[in-house]
C-alpha cells in the first residue's frame, strides 16, 4: 500500500449556472513533503466549512484503482490525480477493505478512517457536469475521510501501514450502501453503524432514525 499523490488547493472562485461559487475542489498534485495538520495539509483548505473539512474530514483519501473505471466513463476527458478533489490519491487501499476507526501511518502522520465521501455539487463543477453526482453515488467508489491523530509529513510514494483495524465496525463500502440503496435494509448492519463511535455524529444520528423509519 503506498501513497501514489499528495494534491492540494485553495478555494477559488468559478462561475456555475450563472452565479459565483467559492469551491476547493480543484488540487494539484504537490512534489516533495507536505505538512500534515489537524485540520488540512500545508497549503490546501475548503472552502465551505458547514459541509466539509474538519477534523473528522482532515483529508479525503481516494483509491487510484478507480480511475481506469472512470477514464472509461469519459474518455475524452482529462483525468489527473486529484481529479475528485482527494488529498491522497492512495494504491492498495479500497472502501471494502478499510473499516470505521481504522487507524493508518502514512510518513510520519498517523491518521484514522471516519466516513465516506458523499458528492455534492461542486464535484459537478469539477467534472463540468452535473450527472457525475449520481454516478459517482451508484458506482460506490466513494473514496474516504480521514482525521489526523498525529500531524507529521507526507510525500508521494511513502508506505502505507495498517496501524490497527477497528474490532466490531463496518466497511466504508457498508456505509455507502445502506445509504445508497433505501430499499433493502441490513438492520444488523445499521445497529453496528449506530454503535460505531469513530463514525462522526451526524451519521450515527441518520441511521438513528433511518432505524426508526424501517421499524415503524
């Protein structure tokens, strides 16, 4: 496992369906070590706080093993690391294989795996399109957060190391099905959601009540 890019950004101002969005979505791809803080790396921020960033969406982790899949998808299109506003473009690390609480060592920072990656508009402005969010939901190659537990510095081709797995929690991939598919309910499933405390809040509170709604 290893980390293929490091990409960062600072938000900026675009146009999008005739008005003005302040976006972070757009990085590059940074040489040599970045500084990694609680909250970003050196030299990348978001832009709306209410919805992203954080310390439980420090940095957004993405699998290099999608990008074939989606080059299919839009051939025509230019698709570089970095391409889904990920800090870390990683190898060796998908959704079903990582699991909530999941703690890593990348360089010297150590991290922890807390959710997944849902879209919002502004990966439509990234792709100029707006049928990218959609998409990018049913493909289920959503990449995932991480918080930063020990701040440190990063630099692509660094190893990857499993620090430890997190006991009695749920894939990242589980995560993004029960959420995606409504119709078919893994109750088992969300109740281990509930109880898994490395789960930011909000998502603990959604099953909460996506519980009460299957139960009623």
């Amino acid at each position: 496992m290893r980390l293929v890019s490091v990409n960062a950004g600072l938000p900026c101002e675009v146009s999008w369906e005739g008005r003005t969005v302040t976006t972070g979505i757009f990085k590059q791809p940074v040489a040599g070590r970045v500084k990694v803080r609680r909250l970003n790396l050196e030299g990348d921020r978001q832009a709306d706080l209410s919805v992203h960033g954080g310390p439980s969406k420090a940095v957004y982790a993405y699998p290099s093993e999608h990008y074939p899949f989606w080059r299919g998808q839009f051939p025509d299109m230019d698709m570089p690391w970095g391409m889904f506003g990920e800090n870390f473009t990683l190898d060796g690390l998908l959704e079903h294989q990582v699991k909530i609480g999941d703690r890593l060592r990348v360089g010297s920072a150590e991290f922890m795996v807390t959710e997944p990656r849902m879209p919002c508009y502004k990966l439509g402005i990234k792709f100029g399109r707006k049928d990218i969010i959609p998409r990018f939901l049913r493909s289920r190659r959503s990449g995932f957060y991480l918080a930063v537990l020990e701040e440190g510095e990063v630099e692509a081709g660094d190893a990857i190391r499993t620090l430890s797995k997190a006991r009695d929690s749920v894939a990242v991939a589980d995560i993004v099905r029960i959420y995606a598919d409504r119709r078919n309910k893994d109750l088992d499933l969300i109740h281990r959601a509930i109880q898994t405390e490395a789960l930011p809040e909000d998502w603990r509170d959604y099953f909460a009540r996506l519980l009460e709604e299957v139960k009623a």
